[in-house]
C-alpha cells in the first residue's frame, strides 16, 4: 500500500504522516498499521493500540 501511494510524488502528499509506519515506536507493530480493520474496531482505535499498547 505504501509504495503504491509513494511511489508517484503527488500521491504521496495524500499519505497523512501519522500513518507512516516509520514514525511508529515498535518496529514489530509496523505490518499492523497497513491492515485494514476488519473486527469492526475504528482507525482511531487501532493507532491508539499502536500508540499505547498497555493502556
């Protein structure tokens, strides 16, 4: 998903940096954030548990 969206410089403009995987602080989590949401879970939910995993 990610190349796709990078790889022509306008669509890359499009790709909101919080959904950059790279700016993400578990390096194991990264996979998680290119999944769709599929247990009926919001967006904001799944980057809270990226974000906040304990809480």
């Amino acid at each position: 998903v990610r190349k796709d969206c990078f790889s022509e410089p306008t669509h890359s403009k499009l790709w909101p940096a919080y959904l950059d995987c790279r700016a993400l602080p578990q390096p194991e989590k990264h996979e998680l954030c290119m999944q769709r949401v599929i247990d009926g879970g919001t967006w904001s939910d799944r980057i809270n548990s990226l974000l906040l995993p304990n809480v």
